[in-house]
C-alpha cells in the first residue's frame, strides 16, 4: 500500500505524535510512504529516520508535483494546514484523500475550507463527537471514527524514584497538557484548593507549559499541595511515580494522553465531553465529572484516594477498554477504509 501522509505543522503535539506512531506502524507493515511534512517541525526530524520518502514544505501552496503522489494510492491528511495542501495537489494531478479531524470544534464555514472538505473522499473523526460535527457541517460526506492510538513511554527507574521521593508520602495526582484555558487547569487548581483545606496528604504535580500559566500560577499562590513541573521529554517516569491521572477539559477532540496514562496502568478521571466519554466509560474504567465542576473533581479525587479496590477495578478495567485503541487494531481500520478509497 503506497500512502502519502501531509502533517505540516511548525510544532509538536499530540496530533503529531499520533500521526508519527501511525506512520511507524504502516512502515512495520511493509507500506511505502511519503511523508510530506514542514522543514521547522520536530515531527519532519523524526520522520527523516525512518525508511519512509521525505518532502518538506514550509507552506501548503509548496512542493506540489506530480511525482509526490503518483504511485500513491492516497493522500492522508493529519492537520488544518495539510487539507489544503491535498486540495491543491488533488486538483491538480487527481490524487484522492482523507482527512483524519482530532478536534472537536465547529468546523469553519468558509470558502476553502468548504471546498477542501467537500473534495475529501472521506473524513475520520478521533471520537464521537468529532465525527457527529463533521456530519453536522457536511451531512454529504462519508465519515468514519478511528480513534488515536496511545504512545507508550519508557520509564526510567531512577528518575521515578526521584519523583517519588520529592512526594513521599504523598498521594500523586498529575495532570498533563498543553496550558491552554480549554484543558481546564483552573478546575484542577480549584480542587486543590479545597484538598489543602482538607489536610489529606494529596499533592497535585501540573505537567504542561503554554500561554496560561502566569494566570494558572496566580490563581496557584499560597497553595503547597501544587508543583508546576513544565513540558515533559519523557512522559513515562510521571506516569511511574503517579497514582492517579486527572483531565478536566471543557472541550477535548479525544483526550490522547488519557489513553496514555491508562496505557501506563493508571487510574483516570475526565470531563464528560468531547471525546473523553469515548475513553472513559464512569465507574467502569474511570470516573467521568461534568466540565468546570471543581467540586465534583474533588470528590471524585478523594473517593479514588480512599478506595485502593476502585482503583485497581479501574486499572483492570482500562486495560480492556484499550483493546480497541491498539495501534494494530486502529491501523487495520484505516487499512479497510484505504482499500476503500482505492476501488
């Protein structure tokens, strides 16, 4: 199968490293891959060492020739920008492609973007939610739910101990995000608030950077049950050291780094939107809490810290939740629907 994957975002998130672990997935099936990614990315750095055909683009209007795509069954669109690289190269030499959508959010309804989704041949939605926008917006379209897959970590044994010993004594409760005011950091804060009151021995460790922290580290001050640890490199030692993994969203397109920490063999509570009621199903594999509600996210935290049997249901749980999640499962779905395409 000859598959042209366009990821051309400057930075790295989520999106891209789901887009990475599909990708080095199809390479361990045999397929042949383009990748056509933006020069300034981490992601075209990761994906320049794998045995895959690299094409940089600095903008979607960029590096459109024949021969991109010739042998390409199809193009696989993995963010905002690369739809319109698909478009372009898809009016100009035929290529069809899909667009895999991990937001949750209204889709625009503007000129190019209408055209740009109209000439999909199909579209993918992370969740639920997602696929019920796109059909909302496009009711003409064909469209599919194939979830991300969660990334696994390493863990260093060193450094988890470190962590543990910073905290000893210390129930851990992390959370991890970009800090950007949907993941809903504020809601965790205004937990910890009301757990300090309560003198349990419930530390709080905020895993993220972006353009909400100063606010979030006000709203923070005075409280010693919360530590602002930055963006982490390595996700696995927090996820070791922890004991219980929270994400409050007031929107969430899946909520990747929940699967992440279930993956890990932790115990998850969410809000109860987007696509989070996807991952979590309440009382069975987590606890789901309605968005903004810090008064539920603190009972929720207190009732897992108080019962060791409800967390190892919901570690137990999670691991069969995840089955259909694997990345051999998710990449055999996009498989089926690419042999679609291709007939």
């Amino acid at each position: 199968m000859n598959i042209c994957h366009v990821n051309l975002a400057s930075g790295y998130h989520g999106g891209e490293n789901q887009t990475l672990q599909l990708i080095k997935q199809q390479v361990k099936l045999g397929y042949n891959l383009t990748v056509v990614a933006n020069p300034k990315s981490p992601f075209a750095e990761a994906v320049h060492q794998l045995d895959v055909k690299l094409v940089l683009a600095t903008h979607f209007t960029k590096a459109h020739s024949k021969s991109v795509t010739e042998n390409c069954t199809l193009i696989h669109v993995h963010e905002g920008r690369a739809i319109y690289w698909a478009l372009i190269q898809h009016m100009l030499y035929g290529t069809p492609y899909i667009v895999t959508r991990r937001i949750d959010n209204a889709l625009k309804k503007k000129w190019l973007a209408n055209l740009a989704y109209s000439k999909a041949a199909a579209v993918v939605g992370l969740s639920t939610e997602i696929v019920q926008r796109v059909n909302d917006a496009y009711p003409a379209l064909q469209t599919h739910k194939i979830p991300s897959s969660p990334v696994q970590y390493p863990s260093d044994e060193k450094t988890v101990q470190s962590i543990k010993q910073r905290f000893a004594g210390k129930f851990l409760v992390i959370q991890a995000a970009n800090m950007l005011k949907h993941k809903g950091f504020d809601v965790t804060i205004s937990a910890a608030k009301k757990l300090e009151e309560s003198n349990l021995p419930i530390q709080f460790c905020l895993l993220g950077d972006g353009p909400e922290r100063p606010a979030l580290e006000q709203q923070a001050s005075g409280l010693n049950n919360v530590s602002f640890e930055g963006k982490q490199t390595n996700m696995g030692d927090w996820f070791s050291a922890a004991d219980l993994q929270i994400h409050p969203s007031y929107t969430e397109g899946l909520g990747s780094v929940i699967l992440e920490g279930m993956s890990a063999g932790l115990p998850v509570i969410g809000a109860n939107t987007g696509g989070i009621p996807d991952i979590i199903e309440h009382d069975y594999n987590g606890f789901l809490i309605e968005p903004g509600n810090g008064d539920a996210l603190t009972d929720a935290i207190v009732k897992l810290y108080e019962d060791q049997k409800k967390r190892a249901s919901f570690i137990q749980n999670g691991v069969k939740k995840l089955e259909k999640f694997d990345i051999r499962y998710t990449s055999q779905q996009y498989l089926e629907l690419y042999k679609k395409i291709e007939k």
